[in-house]
C-alpha cells in the first residue's frame, strides 16, 4: 500500500513537472507574435490552470502560473501602453471648451487634397487627436494658422521651402509645417511604399493622430490610421470618413 502511494506521488510530480515545462515553452512561443486576442486566451487558460493546480495540489505548476499572472499586470501596461495612454488623455480633456468649427476645418482639407491629388503633388498631413504629436517631431517650422486649401495647397508646392515633411494641425490649427515623422519599422510594410507612406504608418503606430496622404507617383490620397493604410475612393468619401474619425472634441 505504501508503495502504491508512492508510485502515484512520483507520478504526481512527474505530471507537475511536465506541465510546468510545457506551459513555460508555449508561453515563450506564443507571446512571439502576441495579438490582444491572444493575451486575452491566454490569461484565460492561465486562470484556468490556476485552478487545475489548485484542484490537483500541483504545487510547482501552480507556482509558475502564479508568477505568470503576477508579472502578466506590467506585462499588459507596457503592450497596451498606447491604448492607455490614449484613454487618459480622452479622459483628461476637458468638456466645457467651446468646438471648433471642424467641419469647415475638413472641408478646407478636402478641397486642397483633391487639387494636390489631381496635380500629383504630394502631401503629408497630420490631424492629431487625443494624444499629443508633439514629441515625436523633428524639425519643422512653426505656423500656427487658420487652415485653409490655400495655404495647404501652398505649402507642398514643389518649390515652396517647407513641401518636405508634414503639414501638422492640432485644434483645429494649422501649428507646422516641414516636420518629419518617425518611420514605421514594421516588416509587413509594402517594399512597394516609400517613406511618405512609411512615415505616416510610423506616427500612427505610436499616437492616434489621423494622417492624409497625397502620393506624388500616383496622385492617390489615402488615409492612415493605427498604421493602416486606407486609398480614398473620391473627395466626399476622404470627407464622411475625415468627419467619423475627426470628433470635435479632439479639435479642441
Ligand atoms: N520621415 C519623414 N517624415 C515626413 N516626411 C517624409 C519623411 N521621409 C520622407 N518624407 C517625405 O516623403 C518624400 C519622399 O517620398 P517617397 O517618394 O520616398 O515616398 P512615397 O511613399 O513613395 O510617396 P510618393 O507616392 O509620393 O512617391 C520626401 O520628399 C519627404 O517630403
């Protein structure tokens, strides 16, 4: 009888161990590639291993679930560190400012990317929303004007000096002008796009800022936002979807 029941607490801890070793590499795997569906399956199968540990007295296993879980909370603020950001700030804003008058802030930069688009200029510009842009400029020259197609249209003529770079507005203004934007550094990037498109996909994975682009190649303008590239289709579609993203309290 003693045997027995040491053969089964052999097996136990045999059982304990090989499942502790297979947690730690399936772990190591999936968190490769994680996606925030994927860390939500796992903190659930984690919780429930907890459980299982807990059930069947698997002190190792449920040893390293409990780190994993433990250590998981700094784990999800660094990978969703834009999104909280993103809602702090939202949060933080106050809602007793008067709106901008944002939709003939649009209009006026539907109209300049439909003449720039048209002549094949190309084009760069910044909406930010929630989450200031600011830092993650470099160069530029400060404007701090009314947006109109006009000045818009003028500043990415091919010999005005500020046309390199990215035309910024924030609250409804037009603040710069020939700032440049972090590149993305994703792999998954089209080799096919160049660093107009490269730049505009960087900012965007790092702030909510909406970016218009206007390919000087093609003449096409596409919209990019959380580094997802959209090709405009027509001039009032570029403005229904400018108005669906742009909310006025982000222009405030
Ligand atoms: N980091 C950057 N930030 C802002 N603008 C940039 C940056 N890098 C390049 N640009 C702009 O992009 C222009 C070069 O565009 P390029 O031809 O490489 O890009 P593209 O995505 O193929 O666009 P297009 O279709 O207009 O040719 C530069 O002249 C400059 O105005």
């Amino acid at each position: 009888m003693n045997s027995f029941l040491q053969n089964i607490g052999i097996l136990r801890d045999l059982l304990d161990l090989s499942l502790a070793i297979l947690i730690v590499s399936r772990l190591a795997r999936l968190l490769k590639g994680v996606l925030a569906l994927r860390i939500l399956a796992i903190l659930s199968g984690l919780v429930a291993l907890h459980l299982l540990a807990r059930f069947f007295s698997l002190q190792t296993v449920r040893l390293i679930v409990d780190l994993i879980l433990a250590s998981s909370v700094v784990g999800l603020a660094v990978i969703f560190q834009t999104d909280i950001r993103r809602a702090f700030a939202t949060l933080a804003r106050s809602r007793t400012e008067k709106d901008v008058e944002m939709s003939d802030v649009i209009d006026e930069l539907v109209f300049a990317v439909a003449g720039l688009a048209q002549k094949k200029i190309g084009a760069l510009i910044v909406i930010e929303r929630a989450i200031s842009v600011d830092s993650y400029l470099a160069v530029g020259t400060d404007i701090d004007a009314k947006v109109t197609s006009e000045l818009i249209s003028s500043i990415f003529l091919p010999y005005s000096p500020i046309h390199d770079g990215a035309v910024i507005i924030q609250h409804g203004k037009l603040t710069k002008a020939g700032c440049f934007l972090p590149l993305t550094q994703n792999l998954e990037v089209s080799k096919s796009l160049g660093t107009r498109h490269r730049a505009a996909i960087g900012l965007t994975e790092l702030v909510d800022a909406v970016v218009v682009v206007v390919s000087e190649e093609t003449g096409t303008a596409s919209v990019i936002v959380a580094g997802k590239k959209t090709d405009v289709i027509d001039m009032p579609s570029l403005g229904k979807t400018l108005r669906r993203l742009v909310e006025p309290r982000w222009l405030k």
